[in-house]
C-alpha cells in the first residue's frame, strides 16, 4: 500500500471540503467516488469496511460520513505531536 487513504481520496478528485476529522481519525463523506476508494484502501488492509470504515450521520449536515481511524494523515506530522489539535468543527 503505497499511498495513505488521504492521498488517494485526493487522487481520486475527492475535495478537502468532503473531508473531516478528530484528531488523528479522518471522517469522509459518503458518495460512490469515496466509497469506491475507501473499500480498495480496506481490501488492502485486509479488513472489512464495516472493521475499519464503519458509517455514522453526521450532526452538522446530517449526511453519512466513513469514521477511519488513525487516517488523518496531518496527526502524523512531528509539527502535530502534542498541538491537541481537533476538528474543524465544534
């Protein structure tokens, strides 16, 4: 697996805007394009999308979102140890 999800959801065409995340857990919005990138990337994985994609509904726009643990490529950045830095969104 060359590329982290982020990098290939970007690849994909998939804009920042449909992209969320706590912390080091990166949050995707739900459309046949990410759906289609996110179930490769867990193929990959060896693990089933409903093991590490599972769904929720997203309380500010009420629309389904993929929850992908550990994801969020920016939490990994040495910059990014110890800022506590959440989501965009309170």
């Amino acid at each position: 697996m060359a590329n982290t999800l982020m990098d290939r959801l970007a690849e994909a065409g998939v804009p920042l805007s449909d992209m969320d995340h706590h912390e080091s857990d990166l949050y995707v919005f739900v459309t046949p394009r990410t759906t289609e990138v996110v179930e490769a990337w867990c193929e990959e994985l060896g693990s089933s999308r409903l093991t590490a994609a599972p769904t929720f509904i997203d309380q500010v726009t009420g629309r389904l979102m993929y929850d992908c643990a550990f994801a969020y490529d920016p939490a990994w950045r040495p910059e990014a140890a110890g800022a506590g830095e959440g989501g965009r969104r309170a």
